[in-house]
C-alpha cells in the first residue's frame, strides 16, 4: 500500500516538475511552429542564475528562507527577459518563415553556443544552492517522508497552468494570440502585429524554461550538461501531449510522471525505458498526440 | 560566492595552461623537453569534481618538479634532468574521439609519455591503441576491472590507480569492521558499466564477508539524472539500515541533498565510495557518519608524509582548497612516472626511451604522495595500494569537514593476486587475501 501511495506522490512531484520544464517549449512551438532546441539551455541559464544568486545570499550565513524564494523567481524573471530579448531581436526575427526543420537545426546551434557561453561565465564546477529546498522541511504522508518543496512544486505547477490557459482562453491578448495560431496570415490582415506576438510568446516561453531551471537548482548540483538532459524529457512530454498543447503538456507530463514512479518502484529494470515506451505507445495510437490537431498540409 | 569565484578562476587557469601548453608544443616537436599528455575531462559533467582538479594536480606537481622544489626522492629538476613540458588535452567526447587524440599526441605532438584517463571506457579503448604504438600510457584514474583482462600482455600500459573492485571489496570490510550487524541493504547506481560493475562487486563481497545482510532494494536511475525523488521513496519503503552508492560528481552530490532533506538519511547510513570528492561541497547536507572512500590512499586519506604535506601545501597555495582524490591520483601518477623514467636512467638532461621507461615501470615500487606504490599486479602493470574508509564530519562553527573513523585495509587485503580476477577472487572468498 506504501508504496502505491509512494507511486502517487513521487509521480506528481516529477509530473509537476516535467510540465514546468516543458510549458515553454510547447509554448513557444503552438504560437510560432519553432521546435526550440535550446529551450534546455534557458533551463540552464535560470539554474545557474539562481543557484549563483543563492549563494551570494546565503555568503555571509543570514539569509532568510522567504526571501530566497522570491530571489529565485526573481532571478528566473530577470534571466527570462534578458536571454529571451537577445535570442528573439538578434537571432530568430530574422529566420521568421522559414522551414521548420531549419528552425530546429538554429536552435540547436543556439544550445551549443548557449552551452560554451555558461561554461565561460560559470565554469566547469558544481553550484550548489540547497537552502531554500531545506528551509521548508519536510512533511510525512502515510509513513512516507516527503520534501515540503517537492510538494510545493505541484503548486507551483497547476498556477502556471492555470496562468497559462487563462491568459489564452480568457484575455484579449490570448484570443489574438489564438488567432495567430490558427492562422498567421489571416491574423495578419485582420491587423495583428504577429512579430509582436512573436516577441511576446518567445519572451514568455523562455520565462517559463529560466523558471522550471530556477526552481529546480536548489534540489541539484547544478553542472554543465543540464539543459541538455532536459530537453530529451520536455520533448518526450509536449510530443506525447501534442505540439502547442498546454493542456496536453500536462497530460503528458502526468501521464509520463506517474509511469516512470510505478517503473522504479515495481519495476527498476524498465525504468530507463519506460518514458519513451509511453511515448511510442501514444504516437503509435495517435501520431500528433493526445491533444494535438490533425492538420491538413498547405500545399 | 567567494567560492563560486575561485572555481571560475581555476577553471580560467586550467583553460589556460591548457591552450597555452598546445601553442607551444605544436611547434616544438623535438625542443630536448620531456613532453607529457596529460589527458582528463576539461569539459562536461565530469570536468568539476575530477578532471579540472586533476588538471589543477598536474600544473602544481609539473612546476614543482621543475623548480625542484618537491621533496626526495623527487627534489631533482625535471624528469632525468630534462624540463617537463605539459600537453593537456580533454577527454570530452567518447572513445572514439580520444583515440584521434591519442594518437595525435604521439604521433604529432611527440609527447614521450601520455599520463591520464578518467573514464573507463576511454582506457579500454587507449590501452591497445598504446600498445601499437609504442607509447608510455599510465592510466591515472579509471577503474574498470578489464584493463588487463583484455589487454593480457602490456608492455606501454601502466596503471597507477586501483581496479574499481577494490572499491567495493573495501567497502564491505569497512562495513563487516563497524557494523557487522547490518542485514539490510540497498544500493543506488548509476546504470551504466560503472555503476552495474560497483553493485556487483559490492553484493558479491557482501555475500561473502556478512552473509547476514540482505540486499532489499537496488536502484539504477539514468546517469546525470539529477532527480532521484522516486528512488528515495523506493529506498525508503524498504527501510534498508545502510545505502551504498557509487554514483559521482553531480549525480552523488543531489542525491545526497535530496536523501537528506527526504529524511532517507536518518534512517539509514550512506556508503559512498567516490564520497570524498565532494567533501567540502558537502557541507551541512551530508549527515554526520556518512561513510565516504577516495578509491585508495588519495586526498584526505592520503597519509601524512613530506611529498603529500608539500603537495597539499602547494595545491591549497595554488587554489585556495585541499586536493581531492583525483588531484592526489594525478600527482601519484606523475610522480610513478618520473621514479620509472629517471630509474631507466640514460645521460643527465637526456629523455629515455619508452621502451626503457617501461622496463622500469614493470613492477617498480615507487614512493608517492599517497605512500608507497607496488606496481605487483597484472604483470607488473598494475599498482597496489591499500584503501580507506571513514566517516564523515561537519563543524558548523567552522564550515569545515573532516573524516573520522579512518580504517585502512592493506592493498594485500582487497586485491585480487595476480593472475586471478576480481570476480573470481570474490566468489572463491578472497583466498590470499591478507589482512591487517
């Protein structure tokens, strides 16, 4: 029984913490059709800033717990406009339009030039910035001691997907972002400034990958190479999801969370296997994903 | 953040020394220096808590034998007289690359010997490339117990750290030593060679040494991972009394944080065997008693002697930290090197052969920062030394950590006799073996 409960909780935890690395990326794949390779480096760069921000505040032994929260999503903020600002202005407004296998091939430049450059800002060691993950404790559910922070992560998490979803569903700026969408010509003409919304979505999109590094880098050691195991997993989850699908994200994060939890508790031997056997079931049933749109192809 | 500084400073340092090193030796082919490769991970996971120390080991001990400022037997200038001159290269990259490396430092760059290698995979690959070529290659690091199983008759090949399965063997003495009355174990790995060959060495000596205790949990999570959430709630359904892992770097240093935090670690006592690594990383967040190894008589196990105090002395000048394992391997490395070199002997100022170096090499016993080194096994290929364990601890007041409970089990102890494999020799139940 322990361990079924075990299942549930431990599941939840990495499904949250699965969707907050892949709303971004599917963020910015549904409103600009840009398979963002380098979404793992923005998840990087937001670990890095935070775990550097964290350890100058707790330098001299004072910190206070609070704060360092606010610092990490702080920092997550502050890396997400900036990172964001300098990919979308000086790299990607100029390959608007293009195929998007190319798109794929210049974010994946992107992720290693972002790889080289956080190695000649932060070097090669590990940053460690644990405080804020044990200043909340922990909490026992049915005999299973649990981090307080994990759990809060599943907050964290269902905020942001609510936050998601009402802004495209229930704001203005969400309805015309739908409508880009839908149709970025038609968008175009009805007089929606789609590099803006570009702009936006992109600046967003990279908000949400600093976030999920930001909030993550106090529960690791932070070293090179982060980014780059994530986006294997981000993009398991918005592919079993389907592409562009907020809701589908967190479907797929739950449904990949939960499997993984039940392949290391009763089954170690598949746990490695057991994301991309779910993937592959689902593509396997539905090819554009859970959520995804069959779409006719323009010719 | 003063710390975070200082690796970025380091890590600047070794970018340095290392390009600098590959201007100048690619246009000095015969310059009458003693060239060396020194080949560890610049890059990469592995690049902070291994390959930028060892690096870091390599510059002090290099300038120091240059300076002739160690102490003896090592306080002549050099190798045999002449200067020694640094290649260093990564080892990012995968086998397949380090071969092209490889052979470009010797057959380009000329270097007289290649001191290095941290992964297992890469040593597999170099060691007959090495032997082909004629090239004196001291494997400084990886653990992998096939090194001379698959390559059976070595003549370049020299490996101056222990076989991983010394490891294991030794953690299940230490274990059967403080807590024979264990009976439940579990163990967390990660799943590749490193991580599958650590579990089975560490059951298969457990089966024999404390029969009693039962493995109830084993888990092997992705290498660089970083989340082990599900793991620890796996562990912990278990309520195993000891947790044995071999994980490294960043990998071994989450798992900890988070075991910690999740309560897994009050419950049980944490055997890490690559531990000592992370020793001032550590902090407050390992709990005190964690049982931590060093893979032999390296870092803070090293034993107090004149070349160790004046290598930490020098390390900690350079870099505002004590050497870990890996830098006091390094050093251990180099130093076997220059003993084997300078007993090949030859004029004053001139470079032996590597055919000379390595008849020297052959069975040597050199003496080095980490004590005194038999070069006893594969046929004289490969050094034994003992190893140790101890226990973690944390001054608050200080910020300092240190191990207590140090026990050291002699290299006769924990290593197979030559010609006999680790695994053999475990499941025969160690014949031979002899214990302090």
């Amino acid at each position: 029984m322990l361990s079924f409960i075990a299942v549930l909780i431990d599941g939840t935890i990495y499904a949250s913490w699965l969707f907050l690395v892949a709303a971004g990326l599917t963020v910015i794949y549904g409103v600009m059709r840009i398979l963002n390779m380098a979404h793992g480096s923005f998840y990087a760069i937001g670990a890095y800033a935070a775990a550097s921000a964290i350890g100058w505040y707790f330098s001299d032994g004072t910190g206070s717990a609070g704060m360092s929260f606010l610092l990490l999503i702080g920092c997550a903020i502050a890396a997400g406009l900036v990172v964001g600002t300098l990919v979308e202005r000086g790299l990607l407004r100029f390959m608007y339009g293009r195929d998007e296998i190319l798109m794929v091939i210049i974010t994946y430049a992107l992720l290693l030039i972002l790889e080289d450059a956080m190695k000649l800002i932060w070097g090669v060691n590990p940053y460690f910035a644990y405080q804020p993950y044990t200043a909340l404790g922990r909490s026992t559910i049915a005999g299973l001691k649990v981090s307080n922070y994990d759990l809060a992560l599943i907050g964290v998490a269902v905020v942001v997907g609510l936050a998601l979803w009402g802004w495209l569903e229930r704001t203005n700026l969400g309805k015309i972002l739908r409508a880009v969408i839908h149709d970025r010509e038609v968008a175009s003409a009805m007089g929606v400034n789609v590099r803006r919304m570009f702009f936006l979505t992109f600046i967003i999109g990279t908000t949400l990958g600093t976030l999920a590094g930001a909030l993550t880098a106090p529960s690791i050691s932070v070293v090179p190479g982060i980014g780059v195991e994530v986006i294997v997993l981000a993009f398991a989850v918005v592919v079993v999801g389907g592409l562009g699908s907020i809701e589908g994200a967190a479907v797929g994060a739950l449904l990949l969370g939960l499997s993984r939890a039940m392949a290391v508790h009763f089954a170690p031997q598949f746990e490695l296997f057991v994301i991309y056997g779910v993937m592959s079931l689902v593509l396997a049933i539905r090819p554009q994903g859970l959520f995804g749109r069959t779409l006719a192809r323009k010719i | 953040m003063k710390t975070n500084t200082i690796k970025r400073q380091l890590a600047a340092g070794v970018a340095a020394l290392a390009l600098g090193a590959m201007a100048t030796a690619a246009n000095a082919a015969d310059n009458g220096k003693y060239r060396v490769g020194i080949v560890t991970f610049l890059s990469g996971p592995a690049a902070g808590p291994f390959g930028i120390p060892s690096a870091n080991a390599a510059k002090v001990i290099v300038d120091g034998l240059n300076k002739g400022a160690l102490p003896a037997p090592y306080n002549t200038k050099g190798i045999n007289g002449a200067e020694i001159e640094a290649v260093v290269i990564d080892e990012a990259g995968g086998a397949t690359k380090q071969v092209e490396e490889f052979r470009n430092l010797v057959q380009r760059q000329k270097v007289d010997a290649v001191v290095g290698y941290i992964s297992s995979g890469d040593c597999l690959a170099i060691a007959p490339v090495a032997e082909e070529l004629k090239a004196l290659t001291v494997f400084y690091d990886c653990g992998t117990s096939r090194l001379f199983t698959d390559n059976t008759k070595p003549t370049y090949t020299f490996r101056t750290g222990l076989d991983a399965a010394v490891d294991n063997i030794g953690a299940v003495r230490y274990l059967a030593a403080t807590k024979p009355d264990v009976t439940k174990i579990a163990g967390i790995q990660q799943n590749y060679a490193w991580g599958q060959d650590s579990w089975t060495d560490f059951t298969e000596s457990l089966a024999k040494l404390m029969p009693k205790a039962k493995v109830v949990e084993s888990q092997m999570p992705k290498v660089f991972q970083g989340q082990y959430g599900a793991e620890i709630s796996a562990l912990s359904v278990k309520r195993p009394q000891v947790v044995h892992s071999s994980f490294w770097g960043g990998d071994m240093e989450a798992f900890v944080l988070q075991a910690n935090a999740r309560g897994l670690l009050d419950d049980a006592v944490a055997l890490l065997t690559c531990g000592e690594s992370a020793l001032d990383r550590f902090k407050d967040q390992a709990p005190n008693g964690t049982i931590i190894g060093a893979r032999g008589p390296f870092g803070a196990f090293a034993p107090d002697n004149e070349l160790n105090t004046w290598f930490v002395k020098a390390y900690t000048d350079a870099y505002g930290m004590a050497p870990t394992y890996p830098a006091t391997k390094m050093a251990h490395a180099i130093l076997g090197l220059k003993a084997a070199a300078e007993k090949a002997g030859g004029n004053n100022g001139s470079v032996p052969t590597a055919e000379a170096t390595a008849a020297a090499f052959k069975g040597a016993t050199f003496e080095s920062v980490s004590g005194t080194a038999k070069m006893a096994r594969a046929d004289g290929h490969q050094a034994v030394q003992p190893i140790s364990y101890g226990t973690y601890k944390y001054d608050p007041k200080t910020g300092k950590a240190s191990i207590e409970n140090i026990i050291t089990f002699s290299g006769e102890c924990v290593t197979p006799p030559d010609g006999t494999t680790s695994d053999a020799w475990i499941k025969a139940g160690f014949p031979g073996a002899v214990c302090n």
